[in-house]
C-alpha cells in the first residue's frame, strides 16, 4: 500500500511518461521496435524514470520537460538490462523470458545499442550540458560496473568493500544519476542537488542489498527469477561473503567450491549455511542503514507530497523482505 501511495503521488506524469516512451521507441525498422516494447512493457516498476520525477518536484520544477528526462533513464537502464541478460545468459527477467532467450544475442545487443542511442538523442534535447556530464559519466561507469562484476564471477575472494564498489557501478549509480539530473533540471540549491545526489546513491545500495538477500529467501513468482539465479551464475554476493567469513573452514570450502562451480548442485546445502551464519539479518542490516542515509539527505528539501514520496521510498526499499 505504501508503494501504491508513492506511484499516485506522480500518477498522471507517470502515465505521460509510458506514452512518451512508446512514441520515442518508434522505429523504421520491425525487430527494434517488436524487441524494445516487449522489453519495456515487460512489468518493472520504473524506479528510476519515478526518481527523476518526484526529485525533480520535491526541488520544485514545475514545468514538462522531466517526463523527457524520465524517458531517458528508463531507456538507459532498459538498454543496460538488454546486455546484462546476454552477458549473464539469462532465460528469465521479472517473470517472463528475455529477450535473448526470445530472440538471440545479437538482436539484444544492438537493440540495447538502439536504446542508448536514442536515450541521447532525447538528452541533447534538454538542451543541458550539467545533465548530459551526470549522465554521460554515469553510462560509462555502469558499463565499468558490469565489467567488474564479469572479472569477479566465480571468485570466492571478493572483499565486501570490493563488492560494494561493483554494486555502486552497476546499479546504484543509475539511482544516484536520476534523483542527481531531477535536481539540475529544477535548478536546485548546491546543497539540495548534492542531498538528492547522495539520496540516490544510498537508496540504489539498499535496493541492490536486498536484492541480493531475496537471491536466498524469495521466489520466482513474486520477484521474477529463481531463487539461487546469482550463485548459479557464480556471483559473489554480499550474503556469500559474510557466510564465509562466519562459518566453520567446512561450510567455508563448501561455498567456495560452489561460487567456483556455479550450478545449483549445492544451493540446499548453501541456503542453510548463509541462513544459519547470520548473512542474511548482516545484509538486510546494510540495507537499512542504506535506506536511512538515504532518509537523512531530504532534510534540506521543503515539505511536500513528492519529498513525503521520496521518505517513503526508503521505507519500501528494505520493505520487500518478509
């Protein structure tokens, strides 16, 4: 219900933004558009395209051209999405299968480069250079982020600050980019553009910090993907790391081996050692300082429906876990 309450906040510029992102998906081509509307309308929540605009209000923009900026997010984390089902050799994304198992590698990557092209060509129409700088930097250090965690699959030796740094890259960084640009485009105060700035980067770590507890806990009906999809693909996750650091040299070889592996052949054995080590009450209690750092930024933004939205962001970040 409290997320309902957040989506009604921005409802109708949410529905605008759904129509903006239909109009500008329009190709010459048949298999661009057939691929970026089925990935589009394929059930996610929008986060991000919902960051830029309560950001961008609670800082009090009051004009249209955040429905823009919204779009070009989406566009950016859709393309982002795209090449990390072919780089991961995912089957299946928010419930359905991906566009790879649908289509092919190729036909995803280059409508994923379509993506990203035509997420430009709408930036240069904001006609910003503050806006284009945040978001230019930030495509290129997602991509660095994406990298970093292809060099780590399948190495039990990740450090959690070096798994903090991968998860900054590849997903809060898109976070932080979307409330930053909601803030330059009201022409925000220093203070309140380095507030909303930080505001993203602290809520895209606690989202991606239970993301990776549900990887232990959840089901694929409700979030998706299976539960195990990471240690199948031999990632090591905040929840793996500490269970190695807080089991015996047994149940610590064990989780090795299986992060080296990949596979499920041991995920029954490694559920219960995570859940037996504490992991998973450690990370859900990085998420929630996370989400409370996150909290803490909004001070400087006067009251309003969009920072009460904002607030209650944080709530429903580390909500998802039962």
């Amino acid at each position: 219900m409290t997320a309902q309450r957040i989506y009604d906040t921005v409802a109708d510029d949410f529905s605008r933004v759904n129509d903006l992102i239909i109009k500008r998906l329009a190709s010459d081509v048949p298999l661009v558009e057939k691929i970026a509307q089925y990935i589009i309308e394929s059930g996610g929540k929008r986060l991000r395209p919902l960051l830029v605009l309560l950001s961008s209000q609670a800082a009090g923009y009051r004009s249209d051209d955040h429905l823009k900026l919204a779009s070009v997010i989406e566009f950016l984390h859709t393309a982002t999405l795209l090449h990390d089902d072919v780089v991961d050799t995912s089957d299946m994304r928010r419930g359905r299968s991906t566009a790879n198992a649908k289509w092919g590698n190729a036909p995803s990557v280059l409508v994923g480069d379509f993506l990203y092209a035509r997420a430009f060509e709408m930036m240069v129409e904001l006609q910003s250079l503050p806006i284009m700088n945040v978001l230019s930097h930030a495509t290129a250090v997602i991509a660095e982020g994406e990298v970093m965690q292809l060099m780590n699959v399948k190495n039990p030796d990740l450090s959690e600050d070096q798994y903090m740094v991968v998860i900054h890259n590849k997903t809060a960084m898109l976070f932080e980019a979307a409330s930053h640009t909601g803030a330059l485009l009201a022409g925000a105060s220093e203070a309140q553009e380095r507030a909303l700035q930080a505001y993203g980067k602290h809520l895209g770590l606690a989202f991606q910090l239970v993301d990776d507890v549900l990887d232990y806990q959840g089901d694929a009906e409700t979030m998706g993907k299976n539960v195990g999809d990471d240690l199948a693909e031999g990632k090591t996750t905040l929840p793996l790391i500490h269970a190695m650091a807080n089991s015996s040299d047994e149940h610590r070889h064990l989780i090795r081996q299986a992060i080296r592996k990949g596979g499920l052949e041991d995920l029954p054995k490694v559920l219960d050692i995570v859940k037996g080590s504490g992991a998973i009450e450690y990370t859900m209690e990085r998420a929630r300082e996370q989400a409370a750092a996150a909290l803490a930024q909004l001070d400087c933004l006067p009251a309003s429906d969009y920072r009460q939205a904002l607030e209650l962001l944080t709530e429903v970040a580390v909500a998802r876990v039962s």
